[in-house]
C-alpha cells in the first residue's frame, strides 16, 4: 500500500493543453469541480498550440479561476515538436526547446508570452510541453521573467540560475507512491476517463494542495533546507 499524500507532502494540481481548439465545455465543467471542493490548480496554457493564437473567447474562464487563486502557467509557444528529448525508458524523445539554442528557446518563450500577456495573463511560472528540456531553457526563461518551472525528476525543489524547479515527480515512480516531498499530479481533462482522480488523491489533504508559485515563495522565504541544496552540488542534473 502506497502512502500517497501526508502532512510531510505538497501537492500541486496542474491541468495541461489548455489551448484555442480545447471542448471548452469539457474544461469548465471539471475545473469547475475542483475549485468547488475549494480546490485551487495550475492551468497550462498554450499559447499558440500547433499554429491556433489564444483568442479572447476561451480566455474568460481562466482570468474566473485566478480570482479564485488558480495560477496560470505558460506552456511552451507552439507545442511542436522541433527539439530533442532525453528519450529513453523515463523521458520523452520529443521537446519543444531541449537541444534548441538559446536565441530559438528565447524567442519562443517570449512571442509565447507575448500572446498571454496580450490576454491580461502575465506568468511567472513555464511548463515544457512533454516535460522536456535544459539548461538553455532555464537561461531564457530567467531572461523572460518567468522565476518557475513546474518540472523537475527530484522529490524536493531547486532553484538553478534564478528559476526554481517546482517538481513534478521522479520517473516511473508516480505521486500516489511518495509520502513526503513536493509533487505535481499531472492530467488533462479533456483526455481523462476520470478527471476527478486527482481531486479524490488528495481528499482530506486539501490542505497540502499548493500552486508552483506558493511552492516557489515557500521555497525560497520560508524553507529551512533550501539554502543548503541550492547551493549544494546536484544529485541530478535538469
């Protein structure tokens, strides 16, 4: 028996592919859900998925949630696959910015922020689409104003060139089976089966629930550790 969520946990709750072709209805209805449980997540949101530019209607929905304290993250540019993933058993072999150079990492993050920001979305925190990317993604990132990256194959944060990784979990070992550290369960709802999975981790815990940016204020002004491994050399590398 897994131990899942405990008090040693934080959670993040993080929605992904919110984008222009999304079944908006679909979206609002399990969105919805969660932030009546007084559930509070994380939205993905392309800003460009495969070539469709983020119009004003689906947007109204989002700024309803970050009145209610939901964070909206900025998920890549494009959500092509143009670079290279670390591949292999426990990684994607797909990336949008992994094995790029930092004028194309760079340019994509902020045209992509460009777009959110055009909506009144301005965010500090980045999701790479497949989870995938590197060192030069960190540098850009620094470079756009973002001081979050809602990934990260480590139990715990760490903050590399001025942007903290807010992890997601280590591979092939799922939230549900780590009892202490920072996770983030990932789902897509217009794909799920059973988009209230997630919801349903993490009753009776709704306490541990954070957004990356409450993970990343903790992190940084309230830790007692963070001082230590920031500074201490990696156990792994991005």
């Amino acid at each position: 028996m897994w131990p899942g969520v405990t008090r040693l946990s934080l959670v993040c709750l993080r929605f992904d592919d919110y984008h222009q072709d999304i079944d908006n209805e679909t979206w609002i209805d399990v969105l919805s859900r969660y932030d009546e449980r007084g559930l509070r997540g994380v939205v993905a949101v392309c800003p460009k998925f495969e070539g469709e530019r983020l119009s004003a209607d689906v947007v109204e929905f989002l700024h309803d949630l970050e009145a209610n304290s939901w964070e909206l993250a900025q998920h890549g540019y494009e959500h092509e696959n143009v670079g290279e993933g670390r591949g292999g058993p426990l990684y994607d072999d797909r990336s949008e910015f992994a094995g790029l150079d930092y004028a194309e990492q760079n340019r994509r993050i902020g045209a992509g922020r460009d777009i959110l920001e055009s909506h009144g979305i301005e965010p500090t925190t980045f999701i790479p689409p497949w989870h995938e990317y590197d060192r030069t993604t960190v540098r850009a990132l620094a470079a756009n104003n973002f001081n979050c990256i809602n990934e990260g194959r480590w139990p715990i944060p760490r903050t590399v060139e001025g942007i903290t990784l807010v992890p997601t979990h280590i591979p092939a070992i799922t939230p549900s089976m780590l009892g202490a550290g920072v996770v983030t369960m990932v789902s897509h709802p217009q794909l799920e089966d059973h988009p209230m999975k997630n919801a349903e981790a993490v009753a009776g815990h709704e306490d541990r629930v954070r957004t990356p940016s409450e993970v990343v204020d903790w992190w940084r002004n309230r830790s007692t550790v963070s001082q230590f491994i920031d500074s201490a050399k990696p156990l792994y590398q991005l």
